[in-house]
C-alpha cells in the first residue's frame, strides 16, 4: 500500500509562519470588518433628524440638573451615584453624546423606561451629564 503525502499539509505542517500569517490575515478582516459595521450605525444614528436636533442645540447645566432630578434622580441618585440604576459618574467620557440620547430615549435597559424630552430638554440633560 502506496501513502500519498497531500503538499497543502505538508507545507502548512513545515511552514508554520504561513500559518501565523493566515490567522493574523483572518484576524485583520474581522477588525476591519467591524469597525465598518460600527462605524454605519453610527453614522445611521446621526443621520436622525432627532439627534441632529439635539446635538445643534447648546444644554444649559441649571436646566439639565432640574430635568434629572425630576426624571432621573429617584433610579440614578440625586447627584447620579447610583441606586437602583447604575452610576451615572463620567457617563459622558464612557458613551458618546449619540450613544447617550438613544440609550435614554429607547428604555432598551429594563427597568429604565423610555425618556421622550424635546431636542432643547435632552440637549440640557446631556450637558448636565457631563458635569457628573
């Protein structure tokens, strides 16, 4: 009986940088590839008249801290350390502003509900997020 060596093993099986260079060349295209899809929901997001509005306006603190407190403050703590929803301290460094606004808007996270503010409301509550 007559074994034949199959050459694709045998040059994977003595070259193993071939290897390496296959699994860095796959590793690559899933990077790029979802930087691509994260970049086209962002860029989706953005494209909401919604959010355009918000993001055109410029929030005032005094009134994003009334809009909290009165909305806010009973989950989150008065000064957004925490209760029975998490703390909202350096909020703004963790989540971009588009982030924020749909977070807030779409009550994806039980047991928050949906937040509908004008585009001025929401624009002062995310200014007053960044001071927390």
């Amino acid at each position: 009986m007559v074994i034949l060596a199959d050459p694709v093993l045998e040059e994977q099986t003595l070259n193993p940088e071939l290897s390496l260079q296959k699994a860095l060349l796959v590793l690559l295209a899933w990077a790029i590839a979802l930087t691509v899809v994260i970049f086209g929901v962002y860029q989706i997001r953005l494209s909401d008249p919604y959010v355009r509005d918000v993001l055109a306006y410029q929030g005032q603190v005094p009134r994003g801290n009334a809009i909290f407190q009165l909305n806010c403050s009973d989950c989150h703590g008065s000064s957004g350390n925490g209760k029975v929803g998490p703390s909202l301290r350096h909020v703004s460094n963790r989540r971009s502003q588009v982030g924020l606004i749909y977070q807030i808007t779409s009550g994806k996270t039980p047991p928050m509900p949906k937040f509908q503010a004008s585009p001025a409301e929401m624009a002062d509550l995310l200014e007053y997020l960044k001071t927390l």
